[in-house]
C-alpha cells in the first residue's frame, strides 16, 4: 500500500515538474526562478498587510462582538434562570393561596350550614311554640264556647218555645215556667250525652 503511494507520488512530481518547464519555456514568469525574489517580497508584502489589517482592524471587531453575544447570552440566560426561579416560588404561593383558600371556604361553609342549620331550628322552635299558643287559645276559646253554648242554646230555646206558643195559643205565656221546663230538658239531655 505504501508502496502503491510512493509511485503515485513520484509520478505526480514528474508530471508537475513537466509542467513547471513547460510553462517557464512556455513564457510564464512566475515560474522563473529569476523573478522569486520579486514575487516573495510582494507575497510576503501583501501577507503583512493583510495581516496586519486583519489582527488590528477586522479580528478585534469580530472578537469584542462575539465577546458581546456571549455576555448576552449569558445575560440571557441568567434572566430566563432567574425567572424561572421566580415563576416556580410564585406557582407555588399561588398553590399555597389555593389550598389556604380552599380550607377557608370549607371552614366558612361549614359555619354557614351550622349557622343556616340553628337559625332554622330556632324558628322552627319558635314556630312550634306560636303553633302551640294558638291551639291552646283556640281550645280555650272553643271550651268557653262548649260552657256558654248551654245557656244560649237555653235562651234561644225560652224565647223560640215562648213565640211559637204565643203565636198557637194567641196569649203571652209566663217565660219563667217555660224556662223551668228548657233548664229541666236540658239537664236530662246533658246528662244523657255526658253523663254525670
């Protein structure tokens, strides 16, 4: 193999130093040693300069701009480090706002259903007991009713009993006796029905 590369570049040689004289012969300067001198000082003229503009003028620039997109890059990323940061403490005070927030409202729930739960329970209380003044007052007022009915229905009785007799004898009857016999009617009859 070695071999192989050794002969390649042996030919190679021969072929370009062919072509180095047949271009001197040719009529190409540059390929005359008598103008090397020449054409080194202009090489080496023209690499200073180039050089020297380059190292001076363009390379300065080209490292204090990529100097400048390196510390804002690294700016850059110091912010994005720091507002992560940041976005990730206030996402988790705003979770822990949520969670204070969610235990508030069920203790508040909590107190309202107990309050709701009371006032309901004291009206209902209070309700009853309304409901219960009523019923007694109507008892009473129906008791007074069953003690004073007697009497009236007495009365109605006398003064029906004492017309109707008016009006079939044609002369005014004694209201005394006719009430003797209602009261005497009247005892049988509440002594049949509620016995003694």
């Amino acid at each position: 193999m070695i071999k192989k590369y050794f002969f390649q570049l042996i030919f190679f040689n021969l072929f370009i130093s062919k072509e180095v004289f047949a271009a001197e012969s040719g009529g190409m300067p540059q390929l005359n040693p008598e103008f090397w001198i020449s054409q080194i000082f202009w090489l080496t003229l023209t690499f200073g300069i180039l050089y020297v503009v380059l190292s001076k003028l363009i390379l300065p620039k080209i490292s204090s701009n990529l100097e400048l997109r390196k510390s804002q890059i690294q700016e850059n990323i110091e912010a994005a480090e720091k507002q992560r940061k940041d976005s990730k403490s206030k996402l988790k005070e705003y979770e822990e706002i949520i969670i204070k927030s969610k235990s508030e409202a069920k203790v508040i729930f909590k107190e309202t259903r107990e309050k709701t739960i009371k006032d309901i329970n004291s009206k209902r209380e209070v309700l009853e007991k309304q409901i219960d003044e009523e019923i007694n007052k109507a008892e009473k007022e129906i008791n007074e009713l069953k003690k004073a009915a007697p009497e009236k229905i007495n009365q109605i009785a006398i003064e029906t009993s004492s017309e109707i007799l008016k009006n079939l004898m044609g002369a005014e009857i004694n209201n005394s006796s006719i009430s003797a016999i209602v009261k005497d009617l009247s005892k049988k009859n509440r002594d049949k029905f509620y016995g003694n």
